[in-house]
C-alpha cells in the first residue's frame, strides 16, 4: 500500500511535459463490443495493455510502455475523481468511475473504468458508457471542474466532498452506491444494445439495492417521527401528578408507555445498524459480481487478441482470471451474509409487533382512564400516543414488506446461482 504522501502520478493531476496538453472536440471511435485493458505498476506506470487502448488512445506501445498512466487524462477531469479513485485502490477496495480521455491527437473518449488492485499494481477493464446515468454524471463533472479552477486552489480532498454532495443531491447516500449503479446500468445498456441475452442475476441484485435503500430511509423516518411523541409519556406524568391520587393510574400507563416505547426505539435503532450493513453488503456484492462478469469477458477477448506479430497476452489474462475467481468467491460470501441480515431483520420486526401489541394495550387503557379525568389535556396527549402507534404500525407493515421482497429475491438469486 502507497503512503498517504506518496502522491502517484497519476492522482498529482500534472501532465507530463512530453504529452501535448491540445484537446479538440473530435470524439474517437469506440465500439460498444470492445474493452479496454491495462496494467499499472504501484505508482500507476503503464505495464501492460490490449490492442482497444492502444488504437483508441493513438499511442504506440513504445511510448505507453513505463509512462504514467496519465498520458491519457483529460483537462476536463475533475481531480475530485482521481482521489475517491486512489483512497479505494489504496485500501485494496476495488473502484468504479466515468472518466474522460484524451488521445495523442487531442480527441477525447470516455470510458466507465473499474479498477482493482493486484500483486505490484492495478489493473483496469474499461467500457463505453451508455446509460441514463452518464450523462447525469458528465454534468456533474463539468461543474466540479469548474469548481477546482485551473489553479488548483481548491483542494482535491475538499473537491472529493463537493462531489459526494453532488451525488446525494441526484440520490445516492455515497460513492459506492453510486459506482456501484453506474456500472450495473452501464452492463444493462450495453447487453441491451449488443442484442446480447438478458442477465438474470442483475435485476434480483439491483431490487436488492433499491430494497436496502428503501428500508433505511423507512428506518430512519420512523426513527425521527417516535422522537416526535418521545415527550408525550413524560407530558402525561406531569399532568397526573399535579391531579394527585386521581391521577396515579395515568401515570403508571404513561410510564408503563414509555418503557415500551423505549425498546421499540433501542429495535429501530439496532435495524438501523443492521440496515445501513446489508445496503453495503448488497452494494459490494452487486459490484463484485458486475466486477467478475467484466473481467471474465475481458479475459476472453484476450484469447482471440494477439499483439506484436502474434505474442498473446496470457500473462494478464491469467491474472484476470485469478481475480474474477476471488471476486466471485467474496461476492458470494456477501451474498450468504445478507441471508443471515434478512432474518435478523424479521427477527427484529417480530420483536417490534410484540412490544406493539402491549403498547396498543397500554394506550387503550390510558384513553379509557383519561375519560374519567375532570381536567387537564389527557385526551390530547392520549391522541398523541395513538397517532405514535399508529406511526410505527404502517412503518413496520413497510419493513415487513420490504423483507419480504429481500427474501424472495434472495431465493430468487440463488436458485440462479
């Protein structure tokens, strides 16, 4: 792993002073049947490539070979980019990005690269992006761009932020949500236009997602609106001890109220917890597994390509393959994981039903006292424990949903598997 002040040359955002910095609005051809492949050393110097990268960025191998892999970077890049891009790589975490390239020539090409490390360096498959999200994302980009300034005086970590905020406002919780919807869309779009047959495994995976999602922002919305009616029992302990003995058995219910409602709070939270893990875990899982299927077809290509008057290039689709290996086995240790999570989930929600039942009972006693009562507001507060309850039953009714979908799909996936 580099240190944190061992900046690459790459991440440095600096040109080298061999490479003409002309760019012009001509975009090369890329078809979207083709990969890019390469390899780079620890400090991101070129140590191997296929025949798609070396046509589509203009340079011989004689002058890619040993260079930084920079000699491609494109001065509309955001350097917000390269750095999510090294602090992943850096931790051995593969990564995901859109980036735009520059040719010898000064024409451009984009590509949506997934980068993983491997023993002494990096590799990285790219393909051409074609999805909705692209665009959204080139946008983005631009913006942060113009942000940085030619200057650099914003710095890159400082950018990296804007960029993450920039991605939650078109909604993604960070930057791995994102990457990891960007490629799935990117193989879906491309399967889709190469005619290619459907991948099963993709649209369970992606439900997956959305479903980890969806129950995290369940959670936390009945998380915040139970701190809304957090103050209600302790309103009702107020009022009933100003009521003397007339108004003790309001108070035991209020607390008895409370009580319950404290461990509904402590099982929200413990969901929250165990929410926030799946929607990562599924996240890792879906990438992996886009990962695995990339690099495999990457691996394939490599069979049938020969460069160098007839020199396969064995050694790198070896390495491809080892790592689409691993990735699979990691992907599927994710997958039975997520398993385990979704029947803690219905472990959890169960749990929750039955402090439900007895916080029904509890209020049902509490409006039946507070009738008796010949002053004070206790039918208010009454009405707010029930609109309280009636909260976290439609939430839970949407948690239980939401688990319900999440098993089946795992069911789904693994009968596929």
């Amino acid at each position: 792993m580099l240190q944190q002040n061992a900046k690459t040359v790459e991440e440095s955002g600096d040109t080298p002073a061999n490479i003409a910095a002309t760019t012009t609005d001509s975009e090369v051809a890329l078809a979207l049947d083709e990969l890019f492949f390469s390899r780079t050393e620890m400090r991101g110097r070129l140590q191997a490539g296929n025949a798609v990268f070396q046509r589509v960025s203009e340079y011989s191998w004689a002058e890619m070979i040993d260079q930084p892999h920079n000699i491609v970077r494109h001065p509309d890049m955001p350097r917000a980019v390269f750095y999510i891009l090294w602090d992943r790589i850096r931790a051995g975490m593969p990564v995901g990005a859109y980036v735009k390239n520059r040719a010898k020539g000064g024409s451009y090409y984009w590509v949506y690269a997934v980068v993983t490390p491997v023993e002494g360096g990096y590799l990285s498959v790219r393909l051409k992006p074609s999805s909705k999200l692209f665009a959204a994302t080139s946008t983005l980009y631009a913006s942060i761009r113009r942000n940085e300034g030619s200057n650099g005086a914003i710095k890159p970590a400082e950018s990296a932020g804007e960029l993450v905020n920039g991605l939650r406002a078109i909604g993604f919780r960070d930057y791995s949500a994102f990457m990891t919807v960007a490629l799935s869309q990117e193989m879906r779009a491309r399967t889709a236009a190469l005619g290619r047959e459907p991948w099963p495994a993709l649209d369970h995976f992606e439900k997956l997602v959305e479903s980890a999602d969806l129950l995290l922002k369940t959670t936390d919305r009945m998380l915040g609106m139970i701190a809304t009616f957090s103050y209600t029992p302790a309103n009702l302990r107020i009022q009933a001890s100003r009521m003397g003995e007339e108004g003790r058995t309001i108070a035991e219910i209020s607390s008895n109220y409370g009580h319950i409602s404290s461990a509904i709070v402590k099982n929200l939270e413990e969901l929250e917890t165990a929410s926030k893990e799946v929607f990562s875990v599924v996240n890792e899982g879906l990438f992996l597994t886009c990962t695995a299927r990339l690099q495999e077809e990457m691996a394939d290509l490599f069979d049938r390509e020969v460069r160098d008057g007839g020199a396969a290039l064995d050694g790198e689709a070896l390495l491809l393959r080892q790592q689409t290996e691993d990735y699979k086995k990691h992907a599927a240790e994710k997958f039975e994981l997520i398993k385990r999570r979704i029947e803690h989930f219905f472990e959890l929600t169960r749990e929750m039903k039955r402090l439900l039942s007895g916080l029904v009972a509890v209020r049902v006693m509490g409006k039946v006292e507070s009738v008796k009562m010949s002053g004070g507001n206790f039918p208010d507060l009454i009405d707010d424990l029930e609109q309280g309850q009636q909260t976290l039953t439609s939430g839970l009714e949407e948690i239980g949903k939401l688990n319900d979908g999440m098993r089946e799909n795992v069911l789904q996936l693994a009968s596929i598997s």
